[in-house]
C-alpha cells in the first residue's frame, strides 16, 4: 500500500484516499491527472472497497483506455481483461452486443464508420428521388449526428419550416433504414444504449447495482448525451470520480459541454472538488503566462498552475514583417537549437489552422529541416490539395489519366464504376488517354462523362491567360470543390487550406526565376509533386514535430512554436464572431498551446500575411498583450523584410512612411471610394502602391502616383 502512494504530492493523495464520495478532481495542465485515476483505481481494489467487476472507468480515447489498462496491470495483481474500461462508445457497444435483443438489434448488428454513413445516406437520397443538392449528404448527416448526440430521435426533432421538415423526415427515413439493415452509427452506439437503460429498469438496474465506482477522464469533453447516460448509471448508488480541465475544454465543435463540469459540481460533487495545481512539466514562467493568459475568461472553476521547478527562460517573443519572414525566423531558430543539442523530436510547431503548415514546411524543405506532420497530412498530401492539384494538371495535360479518374466523379456527378470500367476498356481498345476515349461513350455514361469533359474544356478556355494565383483560384471555385467542402461540417480546414493553395501559387510567381520549361503552371505542379513526394522524414527519423493545436493537446515538447498569433487567425474569425464563448474557446486553445512547452518557448506573429492571393495587413493576437511584459523576452527582427514593413503595436511597431508621407494605419479619403484606412504598402517610387480598406466599397489597391489619396 505504501509503495502504491507514494510520491503522490498531498493533493493527489487526498484525490486517491477520498472515502465513496462523489468528487470533481479539476486536474489541471502536467499534474498528474492519468496517475491519480489510475491510482484511485487500484487503491479502491487493493483496500478491498470493490471488486474489478465493479468499477466503470471511461476516457476518451482507446490509447487512453490501453495506457490505463497496462498501469493498473504493473501495480495491482489482477487480471484487467474483465473490467469495464473504454471509450463511451466502446463501453456501449460492449453492453449492447450483450443485450441486443433488449436494444431490438440483430446479434451480428454491424457499425458503420463515417464513410459508410456518407455512402448510405447518398442510397438513401437516391431511392427517395431526392435532390442532393438541395439536400447534401454531407450535410444530412451532420443534420442526423448532432440530433442523437443531444438525444433527439425524428420524431422528437424541432421544425421550424418547410427545408427543415424535409430533413427530419429524412432523418426518419434513414431511422427506418438502419433498423432494416440491422446497422448503427456512432451517434447511435450512445443513444440506442441510453434508450435501452432508460426503459428497461431491470437491466439498467443490474448495471447501476454492478458498478459502484464510476471514473471519467477528460470529463470537459463529454456533450449533453455522455453526461445523462452517466447519470442513469450513477442513479443506484455509485459513486461517479470525475477528472477534468474546464480551461481545456476545446471541442466545442465536436459538441463538448463545457458547462457540464460546473453541473457536475452542482448535481454530484459539491464541496468534495480537489485542484490539482502542482505541474510537473513546464518552467514557472511558462505557466505564469498560462495562469495569466486564462484568468480572463468568466464562468471558471479556477485554480492556479505553479512548479517547483524554477522560472526557466524567458518566453520568446517575435513579431516578423510577413508570413514568410516568421517561416524563416522559426526554420532558423530550430537549426540552432538542433545544433545545440536540443533533438528536433522534441522540438513542436504549433498553428491554429493546418493551412499554416504550407508556408512552413516550404521553409523546412528548402533549408533540409527533416519534419513530420503529426495527426495529418503534409500540405501538399492532403486531399483537398490533390484535387485542385489534379484539376490543374487535366489543364496542362488531358492525357493524365490519374489525374482524370481522382477528379472525373469529385465533387459526384452521377459516375458510376460500371461507367468508368466501360471507359478505360474502351480507352485501351483504342490505345488512348481516358480524356480523349470519353467522346466514344454512348447512353448515360456518355452524358455525364461528357459533361465532365465540357466542364475542363470551359475551365481551359476560361482560364487561359490568368496569371497563376488567379487560375487556381478559378479552379477551385468553378470546379465545384469549394462548394463542396462548404456542405462538410469541418470543411472550414479544407477551405482554408485550399485558400493557402493560392497563396502558394502567388509566393511561387513571386520569386525570381522560379518559371522554368512549360510555363508557370507546369513549374507549380512540379514543385507541388517534388514537395509531395520527398523530404518526409523517415520511420525512426528524428524530426520536428508540426501539428494544428487542437492535435497538441495531450502531448508535451522541451520546445514549443506557437506561430501566428493575429487577431483573425489566432483567435480565429470564425470563434470570435460567435461572441464571448467564442473567444473564451479560443482562450483555451492558447492556454493548451502554451502548457505544451516545458523548458522554452516562442510566439511569434507577422505583420503581414498571404490571403487569397494578396498580401494583407495583420494585427497581433490580444493573447499577446495578456502575457505579462516581464516574462517576455522580445527578439530582434533577424530576417530581411520580404516587404514594406507594416504597423504593429506588439514588439514595439513600426510607423513606416513612403515618399507621399502616407502610412499604414492611416485614415485617408480618396474621390470616388470615400474614407478608408491603409493596410497595406509595396513597391517605391513610381512603382508604389496601397491596399485601402473602403468599408462598404472593398479593399483597394491604388498606384500611389494616380490615387489622390488625403489625409483625413
């Protein structure tokens, strides 16, 4: 007994040894959350309070479940395979498989993954005659997911008008189907046992009577559903361990309640609520900064992080000229840390949307940095990216075959595999490119290959003579991908990086010499496919880790990049125009990024930064501005500026004027489009220009020696 608690710090103690009590451990960031559940664990069972049989003890990932699993096996001399130790949705697929005769399911009842779910609302649509553009699938099934995952079945469904009566009678419809084909989903997996509880009061009897302990990791991201089965569980007696972080609460969108942490406390824990405070990972200014940055959100519990560990270092702050000028400061950075000493493995770049890696990982490429994309695709792998990429090839050259069949049905046009099977027979009997077989095609398939065919002669004839950045983006609107991807519940990401993709097309004509043999488009594809195709490190390599934050959380680096931080990037536009949880949200994603780091680490920005093609004028995050000047250590700017130097107050700013005496920042009035303010300059003498934000008439790019602007 006295080796299972030992080196438990006095807080921790008093988690593991409470008496069978309801309890809210609120754990924050490095304290040592796993091992008090682990613990608490295997002291219940080893001071005999309960048996392995009765214990529930449910995380959020089957890593997570594994890792438990293996620890309460190296301290307590059972055997673990027995006990109830899993996901939500593993834990409900274990009891409903028990009692599937209960649940009306068949004993072999099958689970569809999202992509079969996708596949069968599209037979769905197609039987029921219903047009899938009015109604994406994409979207239905989303419509579907978020009903079960707040318990609402179609008949329960609110309507509001006739477009949402149509989608709740396709949610019933799709109800009916799955019952037929003796199949459920995610979502289902919860709600048909949460059901199957709620209305068999013998059986869920017997569980709650079964399990006496109930322990929650993670408890910040369980959603409305989660937290009721927890409850109908909990109602015989059992006494429910709940271990979480509200100030790490970050998956809203994916319909955590953060909330639920502060209705635990109320409904269940009451004054037994334990804070974990004493981190074990980071430096103390590191968490200076952390306990400064999330103090300015409301509706906490709150606690406080503190170490014994010492201050450290500073943190590092940085503010570059541009995107590209951050890029080569952070790629410089890491080289010399690698050469002083620091492996690149532990070494994490961090951004808040994946479009961020593009810029990145170029510099990486070019300066022979081996990285690796952790939780995702490198830019130019991701499959938004190789379908615009495969669009722009058919441009170049109908005859790419590959290219033709990764996009002749993307977005869906009614090609069926039976069609495109006839084509390429066709085109190997004819000894041609699938392109150029199409035209021999008859009946149906003909049609809708022929469209096809139609749409990438339209997109030649419209885009022949655009400069690169304009052609892409042409591409990707005319295409139907950026429609497409604005159906999908996450498809925000894939926009932005498709967004980035123009930007890449726009850096690349940008620099000099950078056309080779073919044409700038040729050049492109073949910068895109050598970027693709090489420099990712190896099995077992050491390399620098690259990661969007939300896939940080849970892991922990000795150096941590955390890259820009701009109002409208970091914290996103799209959080804060949902107002103040929005913003509170995004507050979060800030605090995981900084208690990622544990010895150094940096915040960089850039004043200005490729969007849609054009460069544009930033603001630095107000993240910034809430870590205390005095844990900052703020850098000199290293690189050149790639551009005219834009006004910034993080870091000091710049007030850069040209030959007229105009500067960023500064309101001007202009004949026709009115009072507007400069974001953006480039070019000297003659060649001079500004990007003036106009309000209602747009943004501007004005040639300085014809535009008349006037100081107001």
């Amino acid at each position: 007994m006295s080796d299972l608690l030992a080196n438990l710090n006095p807080p921790q103690l008093q988690a593991v040894t409470l008496p069978p009590v309801h309890a809210l451990i609120l754990a924050g960031a490095g304290s040592g959350k796993t091992r008090v559940l682990t613990t608490r664990i295997a002291w219940l069972m080893s001071t005999n309070q309960v048996g392995p049989h009765g214990i529930l003890a449910v995380t959020f990932t089957n890593k997570a479940a594994k890792e438990m699993t293996a620890r309460l096996s190296a301290v307590v001399p059972i055997n673990t395979r027995g006990m109830w130790i899993g996901t939500f949705h593993g834990l409900c697929n274990r009891l409903l498989r028990a009692h599937y005769r209960e649940a009306g399911l068949p004993q072999t009842f099958q689970i569809l993954d999202s992509a079969d779910q996708l596949a069968m609302v599209k037979r769905l649509l197609k039987n029921l005659n219903v047009d899938d553009e009015k109604y994406p699938p994409r979207e239905l099934c989303q419509f579907f997911n978020a009903h079960k995952e707040q318990g609402v079945r179609a008949a329960q469904a609110e309507v509001y008008d006739n477009y949402t009566q149509k989608r709740v009678d396709l949610y019933a419809e799709y109800e009916n189907q799955c019952n037929r084909e003796g199949v459920v989903d995610f979502a289902e997996l919860l709600l048909r046992c949460f059901e199957l509880l709620q209305r068999n009061e013998p059986l869920c009897q017997h569980y709650q009577e079964r399990f006496r302990y109930i322990l929650v990791d993670e408890f910040q991201d369980t959603n409305k559903l989660q937290y009721a089965w927890l409850q109908l569980l909990a109602g015989g007696g059992a006494k429910v361990f709940a271990v979480g972080d509200d100030d790490q609460s970050i998956y809203a969108f994916r319909g955590a309640e953060v909330g639920n942490m502060r209705d635990f406390e109320r409904d269940y824990a009451g004054d037994n609520v334990i804070r974990l405070e004493q981190n074990y990972r980071s430096h103390g200014n590191i968490l200076a900064a952390a306990n400064a940055l999330i103090k300015n959100n409301r509706e906490r519990l709150g606690k406080n992080l503190w170490t014994d560990a010492g201050d450290g270092e500073p943190i590092r702050a940085f503010e570059a000229y541009s995107d590209l000028d951050e890029a080569r400061f952070v790629v410089e950075e890491i080289r010399e840390l690698v050469r002083d000493g620091i492996s690149p493995t532990q070494i994490a770049l961090l951004y808040r949307s994946n479009a961020q890696s593009r810029v990145l990982e170029n510099e990486l490429f070019t300066k022979n940095v081996p990285y690796k994309v952790y939780g995702g695709l490198r830019f130019f792998e991701r499959q938004e990216i190789k379908h615009a990429l495969a669009y722009l090839r058919l441009l170049g050259n109908p005859d790419d075959d590959t290219a033709f069949l990764r996009v002749v049905n993307f977005p869906t046009r009614g090609i069926g595999a039976r069609s495109l099977e006839n084509l390429q027979a066709t085109a190997h009997q004819m000894n041609s490119s699938l392109y150029n077989a199409a035209a021999s095609l008859t009946g149906k398939a003909g049609q809708t290959v022929g469209a096809f065919i139609r749409l990438i002669e339209a997109l030649r004839v419209e885009t022949e003579g655009l400069p690169l950045p304009e052609m892409v983006e042409h591409i990707i609107e005319k295409s139907g991908l950026a429609q497409h991807y604005r159906t999908e519940k996450e498809g925000q990401d894939r926009l932005e990086n498709l967004d980035e993709l123009i930007n890449a097309a726009a850096t690349f004509v940008d620099d000099e010499g950078a056309i080779g043999e073919g044409g700038a488009l040729v050049s492109f594809l073949t910068l895109a496919s050598l970027e693709a195709g090489e420099h990712q490190a190896g099995e077992g390599q050491e390399a620098v880790q690259l990661m969007s934050v939300h896939a940080a959380k849970g892991l922990e680096f000795d150096v941590v990049f955390i890259t820009g931080l701009e109002q409208g990037l970091f914290p996103h536009e799209n959080s804060v125009n949902q107002g103040r949880e929005g913003l509170e949200e995004e507050r979060r994603l800030m605090y995981v990024a900084v208690t990622r780091a544990r010895q150094r680490l940096y915040v960089t920005c850039a004043q200005t930064r490729m969007l849609h093609g054009q460069t544009r004028y930033c603001v630095p995050s107000g993240f910034l501005d809430e870590i205390p000047e005095q844990l900052l250590r703020k850098l000199n700017k290293k690189a050149e500026p790639s551009a005219v130097p834009a006004y910034g107050s993080f870091g000091g700013g710049y007030a850069e004027t040209n030959s007229s005496g105009l500067r960023i920042g500064q309101t001007v009035e202009h004949a026709k489009f009115g009072v507007g303010v400069i974001v953006a300059t480039e070019g000297r003498g003659a060649d001079a220009r500004v990007q003036v934000n106009f309000g209602a008439s747009g943004m501007k790019w004005l040639a300085l020696e014809y535009a008349k602007l006037t100081p107001v």
